[in-house]
C-alpha cells in the first residue's frame, strides 16, 4: 500500500487521491547554507543548510531537500551556490484538504504550517510530503483524474484500439451516407431499408462522439503516455542505480534526472557504485529491446506516412473525377453532397494536424535512438568496465531517456492531438 500523509496532517478530511501534473515552469533557486526561516503561504517553513530555495509564484520562495530538487528540475545555468531550473513534467499525488483548520508537519526543525481549505497535501518524492496552497495549485499543475479511476488500465492499449476505431469512422459515414443517397433514386428500394442505413450513420456517429468525450474527459491519450514515461523509466533506471542512486518507487524518472545531474564529489550522501555485472547486462537487454520498439515505430510511422501520402493523392484525383462528372450531369444535388462530404472534411482537417504532431515525435524518437545505439556501442566495447567512461555513457543513458520522456509530455500537455473524428 503506498504512503499518505495523513502521519503528518490533522485537524481536517483529505478528499480521495489525485494524480497531478507539475507545469513546466522556469524558477530562479539558491543553496541555502545556514537555516533560515522562509514565509511561505501557509506559514513559516524552517531550510536547512543543504536544501535549496525555490523563488516561486509571487516571489514566494520555499525551500525543499536537494536530492528532490535534482529530481524534479533541470538545472539550466548555475552560478556558485544560485540556479536557474526549469521544473519537470512529473505525476504526482495529491489530496485535497476539504476543511478549514487543518495542520501539516514539516517534521524536525521545519516548522508546522496551517493548511487552508482547497489547499493540497502533495507528494514530491518518495515519502516526501508538502503542502500547495489553494491559490496557486492550478497555476502550476494539471489536474490528470482520480488514482481510483487510472490504475489497473492499460491506457496505451485502450487509446490505439479505439483511436484506430475512430480513423475508420469518417469514410464509413461517408460511405453510408453515399449508399442511402444512390438508394433513394431506385423506386424499387423500400424506404425502411434507406432509412435503417440512415439510422446506422446515426448512430455510428453518436458513437464515436461519445468515445471522444470519453478520451477527452478521461484523458486517454495523458494517461497513455504518462504509463509509457514511467515504464521507460522503471526500464532504464538500473542506470541510476549503477551510479549510486537510490531506486524510486514511484517517481523512476526523478532517479534518471538526479543520477544525471548530480556529481558524486559534490554529493556526500550518494550510494556506494555498484559494479554488479548482472546490472550492466540487464541495461544492455533494456537498451537494445527498447532501440527495437523504438526503431519500429518510426519505421511505422515512416511507413503510414507514404501510405497516407499515396491515398491522398488517389482521393485528389477521383473527387476531381467526380466533379468533373457532376458538372457535366444534368442533375444538380449541392445540398446532398455537401453534407455528405462535412465529414471527409473534417477527417482531413484532424488528419493533417495528427501527422504534423506525429512528426514531432518521429524526431524526438530519432534522438533517443542515436543516444541510446552509442551508448549500447560503448557498453559493449569495454565490457561495462568501472571507471569515468562507463559513467559517462550511464549519466548520457539516464539523461537521454528522461529527457525523452520529458519532451513527450511536454508535448501533449501543451498541445494534445485532436481525434480524428
């Protein structure tokens, strides 16, 4: 069972367990080197010398541990002991105090804070627990759903099944929308079976708004790649874990970044490195497993373009046939072919977009393939031998991967795919 911070919160109800995503946001940061009492939003929070200040929304500055600031931001500049970071797209948890009165204890020497109602109780790291007042929660997260509702689904799954299911649509529409419109010229045709594919198309399309509210409201496509990130990370985190960091059990990312970030000179309470050759090769299974599926689907991808590129040109060339006819036909039938035709437009519309975001990550996967086939070369060379090589190829490895699974999120919070439909 995982932990809540009902340990160190009393005197209100929480609501049930949400899933959150942090925004990425840029903030400026200094090392603190001497306790120093900060005056957060919800109170009087006590840093101690090693924690980092975080100058956040309003200028209010609130400190949290090193090893969860390596973990949650990338590091963009630094000067001595000041950073400027930019805060990373992680799933977090979190509750939501639903009484006046509530207190939350930062614990030994931190300071205990009053808890204002609609405010967060928000898990940072792995039994690292804070507070996030009500007035700037939505500012800097999305809110992804209940954790109720979200586990146990295997949301990539679910997403591509339906989303193939919805790329059909529209020509099938189309398609029976033609049939009941030929039909109705044959007096022969009863008019129950012209109006029963009428009703079909109806319904068909009353389905297919349902299950894109359904992804809409539930966030299908997040939720997917949320899974994926993770499985990445848990995937590659052995990584980490060759370079002295601790495994996460819930944040695998956070361990890429801080492995990635953190020296172990300037770093006196990292774990011993481990030289264990049963690590080395299970990351060598993990990198050339996931070059496979990496490599598959931008050739997939690669492939569905020129599909699609061939298609589109066969379509070009019979609707100009077809015009063509129709000019020259005696008959005019505008109203009918235009509402026939709104959902082939629309389909096209959504299509040419969804290609243009596929192509986006065509070259983020790109990237990550390059990283990682070095990477695999160079483990492979020198057998995975300790030393300042090896863990320069492990630190690429951790900070390839998350900064590909950083950039899918980035992504799709900042600009989800529309649904073909």
């Amino acid at each position: 069972m995982s932990q809540s911070p009902t340990h160190a919160f009393s005197g209100s109800r929480l609501g049930p367990e949400l899933y959150v995503l942090s925004r990425p946001q840029i903030r400026s940061a200094r090392e603190i080197l001497a306790s120093t009492r900060f005056d957060t939003l919800d109170g009087l929070v006590d840093g101690r010398p090693g924690d980092i200040a975080i100058c956040g929304y309003g200028k209010e500055c609130y400190p949290i541990k090193r090893e969860v600031f390596m973990g949650a931001y990338e590091i963009l500049g630094n000067v001595g002991h000041d950073f400027v970071a930019e805060r990373l797209i992680h799933v977090r948890r979190a509750w939501e105090v639903l009484d006046a009165g509530g207190t939350f204890d930062y614990g030994p020497g931190r300071g205990v804070v009053a808890v204002e109602r609609g405010s967060w109780l928000y898990e940072s790291d792995d039994g690292d627990f804070g507070t996030i007042h009500s007035a700037v929660k939505n500012a800097g997260h999305v809110v992804a759903g209940p954790a109720a509702s979200t586990e146990g689904v295997d949301w990539r799954a679910r997403t591509e099944r339906w989303r193939s299911w919805l790329c059909v649509l529209p020509p099938l529409l189309v398609l029976l929308a033609l049939l009941a419109f030929v039909l109705s010229f044959y007096e022969s045709v009863p008019k129950a079976v012209i109006s029963t594919i009428i009703g079909m198309e109806l319904l068909l399309m009353i389905a297919g708004g349902l299950v894109v509210a359904a992804m809409k409201r539930q966030r299908w496509f997040l939720w997917a790649c949320v899974q994926t990130s993770t499985s990445m990370g848990r995937e590659f985190e052995s990584a980490a874990v060759l370079l002295g960091q601790a495994p996460s059990a819930r944040f695998p990312n956070m361990a890429l970044w801080r492995a990635a970030q953190i020296c172990r000179e300037d770093d006196p309470e990292a774990g011993t490195m481990s030289d264990d050759a049963a690590k080395i090769k299970s990351l060598r299974d993990a990198i050339t497993h996931r070059l496979s599926t990496l490599e598959g689907e931008v050739a997939r991808s690669h492939r569905r373009e020129a599909v699609s590129s061939r298609v589109t040109l066969v379509a070009f060339c019979l609707v100009l046939a077809g015009n063509l006819t129709l000019l020259v036909g005696s008959h005019s039938v505008a109203i009918e072919m235009v509402v026939i035709w709104i959902p082939a437009v629309v389909s096209a519309l959504h299509s040419f977009d969804l290609r243009r975001r596929t192509a986006e990550r065509v070259t983020v996967t790109q990237q990550l393939i390059d990283r990682l086939r070095f990477a695999l070369a160079q483990l492979m060379a020198d057998g995975g031998t300790p030393g300042p090589v090896r863990d320069s190829i492990l630190r690429l490895i951790c900070l390839a991967v998350a900064q590909y699974t950083q950039r899918e999120l980035r992504l799709l919070i900042e600009a989800e795919a529309p649904i073909p439909v």
